[in-house]
C-alpha cells in the first residue's frame, strides 16, 4: 500500500479512479482555464476543491453530479483537483477537503458553502445564492466582472491594494523589507499596462489576504520615477520585478492574469514563510485539529525526561524544526510527545514499550501510517520524508482505525526531569555506633 502523496502518485491514481470526467455537468477547473470560465464569467458558480484520495470527496461525488446535472443552464458546477493544483487550492484558502466556495457578483470575493452534502441541499443553496445576484443586479449594486472594469474605467478604488511607490519612497519601502514585494513598471499610455492594471490590483487584495501583507503588490510610473527605471534597466512596458531581502531583483515572466499572479506570490509567500509550529500534544483537540487540518501529520515520541535532560530533548526538537523548515511547503502537521505519555497512541502506531526516539507519518483521513525506519537524524528524517512525498514507503492501519483516547498532560516546563521524591528515613532511633560493630 502507498500514500497518495506529491503530484506523480496523484496522477496516476486520477487516470485509475477520476473523481470526475468528460462526461459529467461538472466542470474541471484548472489554473489554465480558472480565470477564464469562472472569474471572467457573469454565471454563479459553485466550484468543489477536492482530492482524489479524499473519502469525503469520493462520498460527495456522486450528489455533487447530481446538483450540477440538476442546474444546468441556470447555476455553473466545477471542480478542482486541488491537490494536483495545489496553487489554485491556495489561492482560495483551502486546507481541509472538500472545501466548497460560491462564487457570485464579486467573484474575487467567494463565499464559503456551510450546507448539507447531498444534491438537494447544494442546489437549494445554489438558488438562494442565484436569488441574491439578481436582486443584486435588479438594484443596481452588481459587483460582477464586467462592473467592475466599468469601475476601474471611472476612477473607482479598485486599486486600494496596489502600492504606488516613486524614487524618493521606494529604497525605504522596499529595499531593506523583510516582506517580499512585486513591483510594476508601467507607462500610462502603454495598452498591455491598461490590460493589466484590473488584474494586477485583484491580484494584489487577494494577495494580501492570503499572506497577511507579508507579499506587496507595487506599481511604479517609470515615465516620471525615471531614476528607478535607470537603475532597474526598465526597457520595455510592462515590466515586472520581485525584491526579496538581501538578493538582487528578478524578472516575473508569468501568465498576466490575477490567477497566475496570485499563484507566484503565493509561491514566494511560502518560500518565505515561517516554518509550521511544532506542538506538543497535551490534549485530544491538539491531535486532532492539527491531524485533520493537514494531509499528514509527522508525530515524534521522544525519551522520557530523565533519560535525555533539556539538553537532549532539545537536540531531537531542534531536527523536527529543521525538518519542518524544509518540508513546509507540504503543509504538514508536526507533532511531538513524551516516551510513556500517550501509550495508547504509540501502541496504535506500532511504536510503544521501546525505540525511542520513533516518527510516525500519519494519514487521519486513511487512518494509516509509515514508521521511520532509519535513524532520528536530518539525513534519515529527511530520506523518510522524502519517499513518503513522492509516494513510496510501506504504510500500515492505525490499530483500531482511528485516533486512541489522547491523556491531557502538563506540557513540558523546558527543564531537566526531577526523580520522585522519596520519603525521608528519620534516623534519629537508629544507633550508629551499633550499626558499624554490626557491618565490622
């Protein structure tokens, strides 16, 4: 048995077992084509972010052809393999599967669907939907695509989120960030600069919701701010830049649309973002949230206190960080806990009574997992997650096929391990004297 993980397993296991095919009213949306049928489109859509390997998704499927043979002609329904597409799965925010979004009269603003999973409860909440774009519309407040270029047209802040910046204010804004910043180059009488501009400011309020502001979208008049131009060697318009801290500027040669946009910035987003937390499990919900946000989630169980001190613990903490750093863009969950303090949870895994310190990979919506079989170092952490990413390794069921009762425990206060306290002898009966005669 393998895990489904990394784009070249998930691919032939689509070619098997497609959730979706030519066939079906469901639409697959791609990055190619998102931008064109559903962001473009003056049609509602709900779209499905799904993964093949998904049991939920695999139960949704056939309800969710059901709705879109039901609304066909009257409401769009799409799909996107996000785990195949993992950009486009960014781009809108999904962790969990199946994550479904409405997109309506702003389409840069979808709506998450909170409904039931059968057909009828998804078409009800597709008319509701469809109910409120054309009261919307009949009231003069669309905040479609084609009203949204009017806007821009009219002078409209649709560009609230792209940041002006000119030769006296870019060194200070962007050259010593720490954010990431992709700047334009623009001329205002440059046709390819018109046709850019609505997408470059979607792209840039979406941007910088999806990465907290740390990725800035920028725009710079380089027929008025011509030092910059100079220094940048700005020959052509327009031209885009990517500043990062510390390395020298690099030419965007992407797609022009906001979906492509998005999708790079999200890339360097990540590239740049902090590595995921490394939480000690101490309760069920710590388990839990974490193993069911996360396609999987990497446990450790690490020496009892007394058997490593701070020091050591610290030494096998400091290689999960290391190997969450370098594995992040998986969007795995890490985890770690006490030899002897979840037994039930090692004995599920294969792991208790011996062998510490272990690593368990684990799959929560499978219920299985692979066992780190080399050593608890960089080099054979890193070889362990490496076969699992691209779908290799030998993988087992959870005993019991699903999580054991987690303990709550204190968590770990950073300190050496203290024996337990024994009870003081009062030897205050006890003759000395007679006691050596006895030993002598």
């Amino acid at each position: 048995l393998l895990f489904v993980v990394g784009t070249v397993s998930c691919t032939l296991f689509l070619a098997v077992n497609g959730l979706y095919s030519a066939s079906d009213d469901v639409i697959e949306l791609t990055p190619t084509n998102f931008n064109k049928e559903v962001i473009q489109s003056e049609s509602l859509w709900l779209v499905e972010f799904y993964a093949p390997w998904c049991g939920h998704c695999q139960r949704l499927t056939p309800e969710w052809k059901k709705a879109a043979t039901a609304l066909k002609g009257v409401v769009k329904v799409g799909a996107v393999d996000a785990d195949k597409h993992q950009s486009l799965g960014g781009q809108y925010g999904v962790r969990g599967f199946p994550t479904i979004k409405i997109f309506g009269a702003n389409k840069n603003k979808a709506e998450d669907y909170q409904g039931g999973r059968t057909s009828d409860a998804i078409v009800d909440a597709a008319l509701s939907a469809l109910r409120s774009l054309v009261k919307e519309r009949l009231s003069g407040r669309s905040g479609g695509y084609s009203s949204g270029k009017q806007s821009r047209q009219s002078g409209g802040g649709d560009k609230k989120d792209v940041i002006e910046l000119t030769d006296d204010s870019f060194d200070k804004n962007v050259i010593n960030s720490d954010d990431v910043w992709m700047v334009e180059f623009y001329a205002p009488w440059c046709g390819h600069c018109k046709n850019l501009e609505p997408e470059w400011a979607a792209a840039a309020s979406e941007v910088k919701e999806q990465t907290k502001g740390k990725v800035k979208l920028a725009a710079v008049d380089a027929t008025v701010n011509q030092m910059l131009a100079g220094r940048y060697g700005i020959r052509g318009f327009p031209t885009i830049k990517i500043f990062q801290k510390g390395e020298d500027p690099v030419d965007y040669d992407g797609g022009r649309t906001r979906s492509d946009i998005i999708a790079r910035a999200l890339d360097l987003f990540s590239d740049n973002a902090p590595p995921p937390e490394l939480l000690e499990i101490i309760s069920e919900d710590v388990l839990k949230s974490t193993c069911d946000a996360h396609q999987l989630c990497i446990i450790s169980v690490l020496p009892h206190i007394l058997d490593t001190g701070a020091s050591g613990r610290n030494s096998y903490l400091d290689v999960m960080l290391k190997m969450a750093e370098k594995y992040k863009k998986k969007m795995w969950g890490w985890l770690w806990t006490e030899a002897g303090a979840q037994s039930d949870l090692e004995s599920s895994l294969g792991i208790g009574g011996f062998g510490y310190p272990a690593m368990a990979a684990v799959n929560a919506r499978k219920m299985k997992f692979a066992l780190l079989k080399g050593s608890f170092s960089e080099q054979g952490i890193n070889e362990f997650l490496r076969e699992l990413s691209v779908g290799r390794g030998s993988t087992a069921p959870v005993g019991g096929g699903a999580f054991p009762k987690i303990h709550s425990v204190e968590p770990w206060d950073g300190k050496d391990g203290e024996l337990p306290v024994e009870d003081d002898i009062d030897l205050s009966d006890v003759d000395l004297d007679d006691l050596g005669k006895d030993e002598l």
